[in-house]
C-alpha cells in the first residue's frame, strides 16, 4: 500500500498561497483493501517529527450506512487541517493511513507555505521609475551579508508584469508575473524563495506593461488599469540563530533602462540588446494603489512542452513546430551587433507565407535587435498563439534547431487520458487537450493569438466540465470565480461577458452570465469541495437574482425577455452568429438551469430558506417555459437542434413532450444527412443528450461524420487545436468570408467531456448530490464497434477509474477499475448492472450489429450491395432516382416524398427485409 498525490488546496507544494484554510488531500494506492479505515495527519516545522505542531493521531473513518460517504474521520479528498496558521511558515505534512485489510502506509513529508499575515503592514514602500513610460525600468537593490541566510524569501508585487533575477538568475520558474486578474478590485504578490550568497548580492527587477498598463481588451482605446509602473518588495532573511532582516523597496532601490523597449499582449515586444541602460537613478515614491493586495492564488505559468521547429517545405524562411498552442519562441542568437530579427507568428500557411489576417489588430511580432554577444534570447512580457514562426533578418540560412518552441500555460496536473486505437480520434481529443493549455493562461481565455484572449465566460462555462476532467481545474477556477465575483459586485450582480472585464462592459447575457452558476457547480461535481461552493454561492444567487430583478422590469414573468443576447453563438442553423434559435427560448432555459443550479448548492450548504425559494423560482421558469415552447399537445415550437438539445438536457420539455422532442431532435440529425448545426449552446450536449435518448450510435455517427459540419472535418484538415467555427476553413479551402477564424477556440473542444462521460462513461450519478470527490460514481461505458480498442483514466480526488474495452469480432470485453476507498453503479449496454467496490471487473457483451430501418441514410443504404438489393427489387424507383431525390437523405423521407410511388404495404416489406440486413457502421 502507497499513499501518493499529497496535495494541499489541489496544488502541489504550494508556496505563499492566501487560503482561508489548508485544505490536504491524499491518495492510496497499491492496495487489495477497499477502503481506509483510519487515518492520521502529522504537521511539523521541518521534514521529520521533531518539531510537531499538529498530530491528529490515529483517527477512525466512519461511513454513512451503506455507503463510502464520510462522516466522521478524514476524507482522503479533501480535509479541513484544523490547525491556526502562522504566517511566513513552511508545514511539512505527512499521511498515515490504515486500510480495512489492516495495513498500514505512510507518506513521504510534503509541505505547504503560508504568505505574509493579512493585513500587516509591509516594511517596504510602493516604488516607480522616474522615466515615467518613457523606459522599460529596471530596479536595482545591492546588500551585502556577512553570513548566509537560513532561508530568504521575497514578497514582492511588480505592475503591470515583472521578472525577478538575484545576481542575474532568474528568480523562480513562473512566467508572465504576476498573471492576470481583475486588478481594479484586488492586487496579488507572491512569495520569492531567494539563495543569496555570503558577501555582495544584486537584486534585480524588471518590469513591463502586460495585461494592466498594455494595449489589451476589446475596447482598447479605453483607460487601462494603471498607468505608472510599481513595484513593492520585501526581503525577508533569517538567520540560524533567530535574527531576521528585512530589505524593502524604497528610495535606496535604483533604476536604469531595461533592453526591452516595448512589449504588448498583443503585439509583442522588443529587445533592443545595443540599448545603454544609463546612468543608475534613485527609485521615486509612488502612491499606493487603492485596492487591497492579497497573497496569490492562481496556479503558477510555466513553460512546458518545448517543440523543435522544423523548416516548412513551401518557405524557408518559416519555421513549423507541428503543433498550435500558446507561448513562445526561444532561440540562440549569433548575430553581428545592429542585426535586427524579426520573429513573425501565425497559426496557419496560406500561399506559400504564414497566415496573419485572422490575428486582426494583435500584431505578433517579436524583435530582437543584436549587440554581437551570442546568446539564448526570448520574450518576457508577451505570448503568442502560434503553429508558425515567419524569422526575418536572420543571417545566413534559418537553422530550425537555434530554435525551441515553448508552450506556456497555467500549471494544472493533468487528471484526464484517453487513448483508443483510433489514430483520428486521437488526434481529435488531443486537440480538445492543446486547446484548454493554449487558453488557460491565468485566465481561461477565449483564444491565444488575436486581439481578444479575454476570458469569455460563456467559452469557460461551456468547456469548464470537459477541463475538469482533463485537469485539475480546482484552484485555477477558483480564482476565476473571485475575479467574476469582484466583477459582479460593480454590476449590481449581473455577469461580464468577459472576466476580467477590463473595461468592457458588455453583460448580462444568458451562457455567457450563467458562468457564474455553472462553473461552481462543475467544480463542486468534481471536487465537491463545499467550502469552494460556499465562496462561489453569492455568485450563483446574484446572478440569478439580477435576471429576476430584468424580468420584474420588463414585465416578462419567467421568461428571460429583453436583454442583448448572444443566442445559439456560431451555430449553422441562423442567418446570423446568433444561430437560429429563438433568443428567448436560450435565455429562459439557462434562467432555469441557473435557479435549479443555485437552489442544489443551497442545498448543499444547508441553506433551505434559499434552496426552497430557487427551486420555485426553476418551478415557475419550468411551467413558464412549457406553456411558451410547447403546444398542447407536446410538440416543440421551437424546431432546431440546439432547441431539443436543451430543452431535453434541462428536462424542460413537459411529460407529453419528451418523446416527440426526441423524435425531432433524431429527425434533424438524420434530416439532414447525418449533420449537426449546433453552436456554442447547444453543441456540448448535442452528443450526452443522444446518448441519453438511446442514440448513442447515432451520436457515434456525429462524432466521426468526416465531412463538414463535423469534427474530424478539421482533423481532416490537419487541425492541431479545435477551431472556433465549423468552418474557419472552408471547404473550398478558403478562411471563412464572416472572419473571425481562430484555429485555437476550446468550446466545440467539450465533445471531449462526452468521450469521458458517456463513452467511458465515467460520471456523477444524476439521481442524487454528488459524491465528495467522485468517490461514489456511475460507470456506464458505450462501446462502440468503430473504436476496435479505447482506454479512459480519470483520477478523481478520490482515486482513479479506468475503464476500458476492446472488440473481438462481435464480442466486447469490458474492464473496469474502481479504486480503493470508491464505488461505481457500473451499468452495461446489455442493460446489466453491476454495484461495484473497489477492484478490478470485466465483462464480455455480445452485441450484435445494427439493422437497417427506414431512418437509414440513402447513400449508405445504396452502398451497401445487400441492402442495394433489397431496394432494387422493392423500391426500384429509388434506384432510377425520385424527383427531388439529391435533397433526401433518410430513405423514410424519400418513401414520403408526393412522387414516391410505394404503397403501405410494399414499404412494409422493404422495411420488414432490411430489418434483416445487419451492418458494419462507417466511419
Ligand atoms: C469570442 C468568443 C466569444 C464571443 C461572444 C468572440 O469574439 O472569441 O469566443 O464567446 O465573441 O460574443
């Protein structure tokens, strides 16, 4: 028995983070037993027990009668470390766990660090440069100790970014500091660990404009945040025998002029290594700004992956890194002194150059300009969103190999794998995956390369369940949720569309506002960390409260009426990116979805005065939305497939309604010819609501259409993220004429979310509150015969599931593993069920192929020489082709068709023999 994953408020090791209290979870593993038995927490100030300052002794896990729900003891995902934090301190920490077959594991010792104690008054001053914006400044701080330190660390908070060096090294691996968040409510610092040497030191710290003084936002032209640079910094050292130092920035810190002469988001930056720094000049006071600064809470930016580009074959002068994502270019300069290099990214190639209209006003640009020292150069206040580098000015011919590409993202574990024996799928679900780490840089962004990169909250609503089980969505999130909610407070509870809100104040738009519920709930079904919910419900009931303050206004009852809305946004089925569902009908039913939301949280947090009055209010909006949307007789009025979707997602289709809007909802699949035309809204439960009307191979036929509209249309395409819209490339193969083409947009990228809950089919179970941490689950795989094998690892907080399968012939073996200390209702296509504890199972499904029916495509009908047959001997006309045949595409309709000549009986017969004819379905 192991226990592993030691993890406090989900990060590891997390060094100088504000929380209210440390949270510590903890996995077991290597383990026949089920479940723990006890467990026990010892916190010390060094890495061993001599300096113990909490030991839990050995505690005993009490479950809930017949369940794996905790209620007394420690919950391995996630437990409250009742213990008063000192500020400034390292706890080491360490987990022993009992299992019920008697053993006993213990953990290695892990730590967290606590920042400086809120509120205490900092022994250094908020400092600028005297150059005002005329320079990139450079603060300086020389010291000289007599001894080395014990331990050194710096609390420091640098606007609008800033990079840190001690005697010219790079202080920490974080990158793009101090991130982005809504800066106009709070400021946050972070926590430096610092190695000075015995004898002379140099701090040094550069800053640059960033998201908070830089061009950024929609409405750029708008004030920024701040206009002055600032810096604020605090070394603390501590010496062996208990003295401690402090060095704070004021007056005595110095300032020259940094190389870098510009940077932008959006534009780039310059380096202009020849450039004099001056002569040193005093830094000046600066007026602190008025908002309060906080000890950070947002995952560290790294750089991860590193590509080696390599030259593409329609331009030497361009590099391709095989692969689109965030970040930058690193590369080794040699260059004669005056040479000025231009690095120029884009994501695509179009005639032979790269492809730079789709960036609009973000020019990209990187510029270095040489000094004739040699040396490893790459930016610091800037990223792009890039597959190619267009290098101009480089002497001599492009070497690809002085130069890496390195992606840069917020630094989240990876919870979510899927590998399966299709090479297409792969590639897709890869594609899912290099879309949220090109999106979550500090904020979950709508896309990493043209002017915007905004945290969209209809983007992140959207995609927020998938990117939870990609990764550990929990802390990054989190902080999300604080910046929406500073935002929500400047209005009056409604929601931005972009958060931070820099200044654009567009909001109040369903999807897009309903982050604010949706999001905590995703998180909380994930985690189901309550005291994350607790944070985030004045979010959830301020939001919903704000559409219900808009309807008393407009007199509009429960239907959400008379707000700009962003609609079905970019689906196919409209003559407008709003998509051609009915406004209201989107409106109203994510008004419902957010009460509903908004009165289970109550419920979770034991709030019943609240959870009675939302879930009226989702009653109301339910009856309301009924008599508006259906008749009497429980047809949908609305007749798209986002309009379904939704309204059978949301369970708003009145009883008499279900199965009819179900029929539709197949109809305008089959229709139109095995298509979709869903947007932002209704795409990410086009394919769970097939799923969940006993489609599942229909939603299958969706998943691998290969044409457009689809996604393996731009697979097909050599897409290496998923694209904003269904056609960013045209078929025709040129960019789509409406503009607005990223390459890099994660939203349709949710159809992954579907890859771990319905073809896994790893999820919550719907019939009750979920699980702390998925420890008590739904394992409901959905093989499919195209997916000869398919493999999906989720770790949950609470452990890790597996489930598998693989296809012999007509025969499907089933694995599924349910860790120790979880359960799963596992529940087979065959209609077996199975309530497992931990282990290991496996199943073997006979599961015989698909007939054809009526509902079959015509061409796939007519390719298949059996059923060719059929059709040729019964329905001849079909073969020498009906009026109006090329606009049909399921046979039923044809046999409808005022020209179709077959009576009731003869097409009881066609239908009675292709009911016979089985089939291998197509990919
Ligand atoms: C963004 C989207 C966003 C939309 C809403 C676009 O410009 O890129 O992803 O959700 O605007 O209007």
């Amino acid at each position: 028995m192991q226990i592993t994953k030691l993890r406090t408020n989900h990060l590891d090791r997390p060094l100088g983070f504000g929380f209210d209290k440390a949270i510590l979870s903890w996995l077991t593993t290597d383990t026949l037993a089920a479940r723990q038995a006890a467990s026990r927490v010892e916190v010390s100030l060094t890495a061993d027990e001599s300096s113990t300052v909490y030991d839990s002794d050995r505690v005993k896990t009490v479950y809930a009668p017949d369940s794996l729900r905790i209620v007394s003891g420690m919950d391995s995902a996630g437990w409250a470390l009742p213990l008063t934090l000192q500020p400034m301190t390292r706890y080491f920490w360490r987990v022993t766990v009992w299992s019920d077959l008697g053993e006993e594991a213990v953990s290695e010792w892990t730590w967290f660090e606590t920042p400086r104690s809120n509120g205490a008054p900092w022994k250094a001053e908020w400092i600028t440069s005297p150059f005002g914006r005329e320079a990139h400044p450079v603060f300086s701080r020389r010291f000289v100790l007599a001894e080395k330190p014990v331990s050194v660390r710096c609390y420091i908070a640098g606007l609008g970014m800033y990079e840190a060096r001690l005697n010219g090294e790079k202080l920490g691996d974080e990158v793009l500091l101090p991130g982005f968040h809504a800066y106009d409510s709070y400021l946050m610092y972070q926590t430096l660990e610092l190695e000075p040497r015995a004898g002379e030191n140099v701090m040094e710290v550069t800053l640059g404009e960033g998201w908070y003084m830089g061009r950024y936002g929609l409405k750029s032209r708008a004030p920024r945040y701040g206009e002055e640079y600032l810096l604020l910094a605090e070394i603390r050292l501590k010496y062996a025998d208990g003295r401690e130092e402090v060095i704070g920035t004021d007056e005595n810190w110095q300032v020259v002029r940094s190389p870098i002469t510009f940077d932008s988001i959006y534009d780039g930056e310059t380096y202009d290594a020849a450039l004099k720094p001056g002569q040193p000049q005093s830094a000046l006071y600066a007026k602190a700004p008025e908002v309060s600064l906080i000890a950070r809470i947002n995952p560290p930016l790294r750089k991860h992956e590193r590509f080696t580009p390599v030259l593409s074959p329609e331009n030497p002068q361009v590099l391709d890194m095989g692969q689109n994502f965030a970040g930058w270019c690193r590369f080794y300069c040699d260059a004669p002194a005056g040479t000025e290099i231009r690095l120029l990214y884009a994501e695509y190639m179009k005639d032979g150059d790269v492809y730079r209209d789709n960036l609009r006003k973000a020019k990209c640009v990187y510029t270095y300009i040489s000094d004739g020292t040699p040396r490893w150069v790459e930016p610091r206040f800037t990223y792009f969103g890039f597959r190619y580098v267009k290098v101009e000015g480089w002497p001599g011919a492009l070497d690809p190999a002085s130069f890496t590409g390195c992606a840069v993202y917020s630094s989240l574990e990876r919870t979510g794998f899927i590998e399966t024996s299709d090479v297409q799928l792969n590639r897709l679900y890869e594609n899912t995956l290099w879309s949220l780490k090109s999106n979550f840089v500090d904020i979950p962004t709508d896309c990493p390369q043209r002017d915007e990169r905004m945290g969209w909250t209809g983007d992140i609503q959207i995609f927020a369940d998938t990117a939870s089980y990609h990764m550990d969505t929990a802390a990054f999130l989190d902080k999300f949720m604080l910046d929406l909610m500073c935002e929500q407070k400047r209005l009056d509870g409604s929601v931005p569309c972009v958060v931070p809100m820099c200044r654009y104040e567009l909001n109040g738009v369903s999807a897009w506002g309903d982050a604010a519920c949706v999001i905590p709930w995703r998180l909380y079904e994930h985690y189901g960390d309550r005291e994350m919910l607790s944070r985030h419900f004045d979010s959830m009931r301020g939001w919903v409260d704000w559409i219900s303050r808009q309807n008393d206004r407009h007199a509009s009852g429960f239907l959400w009426d008379g707000c700009a809305q962003l609609g079905d946004w970019l689906s196919l089925d409209g003559d407008s990116v709003y998509g051609g569902t009915d406004r209201t009908f989107v409106a109203t039913a994510y008004y419902y979805y957010s009460a509903l939301l908004t009165s289970r949280a109550a419920s979770v947090l034991g709030l019943d005065e609240e959870e009675e009055r939302y879930r009226r209010l989702a009653q109301s909006i339910r009856e309301a939305f009924g008599n508006e949307y259906f008749t009497r007789t429980g047809s949908i009025s609305i007749r798209t497939q986002t309009a379904c979707v939704m309204a059978l997602y949301l369970d708003l289709a009145p009883e008499n309604a279900k199965a009819k809007t179900a029929r539709l909802l197949v109809r305008l699949v089959r229709e139109n010819g095995v298509q979709l035309r869903t947007g932002f809204v209704g795409t990410p439960w086009l394919l769970p609501v097939l799923s969940d009307i006993g489609e599942t191979q229909l939603a299958y036929d969706l998943l691998f259409k290969q044409e457009y509209p689809g996604w393996m249309y731009e697979v097909n395409r050599g897409a290496t993220t998923i694209w904003e819209r269904w056609n960013s490339i045209e078929p025709d193969g040129e960019m789509n004429r409406d503009g607005m083409n990223s390459f890099n947009h994660y939203a349709y990228g949710s159809v992954a979310g579907w890859l771990y809950g319905y073809a896994a089919g790893i999820r919550q179970p719907e019939d009750r509150a979920p699980s702390h941490g998925m420890r008590s689950i739904c394992v409901s795989p959905r093989p499919d015969r195209r997916i000869r094998h398919f493999c999906c690892r989720y770790a949950a907080p609470a452990g890790e599931y597996e489930v598998r399968w693989d296809w012999q012939g007509i025969e499907c073996t089933v694995r599924v593993k349910v860790p120790f200390g979880c359960e799963a209702q596992i529940a087979l296509p065959d209609g077996r069920t199975q309530q497992a504890a931990s282990g290991e199972y496996s199943f073997t499904l006979s599961l015989p192929l698909p007939k054809y029916t009526l509902d079959a495509q015509l061409d796939a009908l007519l390719s298949d020489p059996a059923a060719r047959d059929a059709i040729a001997r019964l329905f001849p006309q079909a073969i020498r082709g009906v009026a109006f045949q090329y606009e049909m595409h399921t046979l039923r309709q044809l046999l409808s068709s005022p020209f179709s000549e077959m009576s009731d009986e003869q097409i009881r017969a066609l239908e009675e023999e292709l009911s016979a004819i089985e089939y291998e379905p197509k990919r």
